[in-house]
C-alpha cells in the first residue's frame, strides 16, 4: 500500500492475500497451486510486480475469482500509483521551487508570471526539462564549471536557473565543432579587445568563439547567486555564459578567460563538475594570462603606484588599466577604494 495526502493505491495483491486467509492457505501452497516461485508470488502480494493477464487467468483457476477482476484491480491499482507518487513529487516540488528565484526569472521572462504554487512546479520542470525538480541534483544533468565569490545553498539554485537560460539560448546560436587549438590560438588576439569598448568587442568575440564552437551568453545577474560566470557542454557545443549588469572591466575579463580556461583545462563536462583545485588552476590561468605573472612581480617592486604608472604599465601590456588596478587591489597591493576612476564600468546589452 503506497499513499499520499488524498490518494491511497492498494495492489492486488492484498485482494490475494485476503483470499489466501480465508482459506488457511500458506503463501507456499498457493506457490505450488499457481506452478510459480514463493519469491515471485510474494512480490505479487506486495505489490512490487505488475499482475500480468496470464497471472490473472491463473489466479481464476485456482482462486475461482474471474481474470477480469484481477485485470481491473491492477489497472486500478496503477492509476492510483500514479496519482499517489505525483501528488508526492508535487510536493516535495513546492518546497524545493521556494529555493528558487521564481519571480526574478520571470521577471525577465524565463517563466511565466504565477503565484499559483503548483503551477510554479509545472513551469519550473518544463524550464529546466525534466520531470520532477528533485532531479536537479543530479551531477549528470548539471555538471556545471562555474566562477562564483561566494558557495550556498539558494546561490546552488539560483546558479542552476541562470545556467539553463543561458543553455536555452545557446541553442539558437549557430556554431562550428568544437576546436580547442583554435581557441588557444585567438587568446592573444581577445585579449588585446580588453581596451576596446563593448558595442565593438562583444560581436567579435562572439563570432570568435562561435568559430571555436562555443556559444557565448550575456545574461543579468540573479541576486543570491553571487555568479561571474559559467561554463558548461550542452550537446554538440560548449556554453559560456557570463553576468553582464553594470560589470567593471577587470571583473568582466577575469570572468571570460576564467571559463575559457576551464575549457582549455579539459574541466568542462566532468562527471562531477569542477573541483576547488579545477578552479583555483583557472583562477591562476586567467590572471597570468592578462598579465604575466613575471612582469606583474617586477612592476610591483617598484611600488609605484600612481595613475600615470599603472596606465603606462598597462600600455606596455597592451591591456585596459582598470585590470591592472583589479589586480593591485586583489593581491592587496592598494585598497579597493583606490585608482576606481581608471576602470570601465560595461553596460552590455542582453
């Protein structure tokens, strides 16, 4: 017997059970009677096997209780089962869309607007494609590497929200197969558009990486997720996605050649996602990429820093200045309230 808030599914074999009482009859004679093993006739009891039309011509033979009953029962009984494990899955579906940013996604007009609980489920299981929420949790279906400041669990949720947009999107972008020697080779020329604004690299990266086999998606922060970017395999393509509300250039730059370095790395599409060295290993990347590791310490020594030394330094790197300064800040070298006039601030249309 399985049940639910409003619905209760009893299986023939309770029917059976009672029969076989009202006759003194052990559940091994009723094995013999029926010419079939005492595991399978137990498991018919409980439930845990459908009666099939031929147990139920042989339950009239030796029961005298006609197949069409015993037909009807289990037809009965698989209907209720149904209602009762949806009615559960509805349920735990509830507490689960809570954790998510329903009305921000629809907000920007990933679901339909609803205050409808149960609708808010039907919506939710067809927005990330699949049959119950509870699935999400799955590593096979997720599978995402991703740059994020801060880990938790509504930040969990929201991440996986704003990943299947950008997924969904990405469908409709057109891309080469994947090349990875390729992608390594047009680094140089992405990174020399850092100085460039964002009407006119965003285009060119994007038909850059599109070449490479990469979908490239610009989609707005969702609050909680504390997410810079994500990257991930969906079908024949690689997906990145990147934030793209009112970023500083430096934090834009580092985001983008963060996920290129998952995909250079080999991270993406890993049974289990990204682990803290996979991240750290891409941290590394995208920072000695913008600037080497070895100029850096040597400007650095020198402990100056003026705005015309940072811009003059940033020339000879052939890089914007606000990612010198992110830099400074982040390895402590000045605070954080300092040299912000030399940094970009990108609105990047959606």
């Amino acid at each position: 017997m399985v049940r639910s808030r409003s619905f209760i599914a009893t299986p023939p074999g309770a029917t059976i059970k009672e029969q076989l009482n009202d006759r003194g009859m052990s559940q091994k004679e009723f094995a013999a009677r029926m010419d079939m093993s005492e595991k399978h006739i137990s498991k018919l009891i409980n439930g845990d096997v459908q009666l099939t039309p031929e147990v139920s011509f042989r339950l009239e033979m030796v029961l005298g209780v006609p197949a069409k009953f015993w037909n009807n029962l289990e037809v009965i009984y698989r209907e209720k089962l149904i209602k009762v494990e949806a009615e559960n899955a509805m349920e735990a579906d509830e507490a689960l869309a809570k954790q998510l940013p329903y009305n921000e996604m629809a907000r920007y007009g990933w679901v339909p607007e609803t205050r409808e609980s149960k609708e808010r489920v039907v919506n939710l299981r067809k927005y990330f494609e699949v049959v119950e929420l509870s699935l999400l949790e799955n590593n096979q279906i997720t599978r995402i590497a991703c740059r994020r400041l801060a880990v938790t669990e509504k930040g969990d949720f929201a991440l996986l929200a704003w990943a299947q947009e950008a997924k969904l999107k990405a469908r409709s972008m057109e891309t080469a197969p994947i090349n990875i020697k390729r992608l390594i080779s047009i680094i140089p020329e992405i990174r020399q558009m850092t100085v460039m604004k964002p009407k006119k690299f965003c285009p060119k990266i994007k038909e850059m990486l599109a070449e490479c086999g990469i979908a490239l998606i610009f989609l707005p922060h969702l609050k909680g997720s504390f997410l810079q970017g994500a990257s991930f395999m969906d079908g024949n393509k690689i997906v990145v996605g990147l934030t793209a509300r009112g970023k500083d250039a430096d934090k834009f730059w580092f985001s983008l050649f963060h996920e290129l370095a998952h995909i250079i790395k080999g991270h993406i599409g890993q049974a289990d996602g990204t682990t803290q060295q996979d991240e750290e290993d891409a941290d590394a990347w995208s920072r000695d990429t913008l600037i080497s590791d070895k100029l850096f310490e040597d400007f650095k020594n020198k402990r100056e820093y003026s705005p015309a030394s940072v811009r003059s330094f940033a020339k000879e790197q052939g890089i914007a200045p606000g990612i010198v300064v992110g830099r400074l800040q982040n390895e402590g070298c000045i605070k954080y309230s300092m040299l912000n006039d030399l940094k970009d601030h990108y609105e990047i249309a959606i």
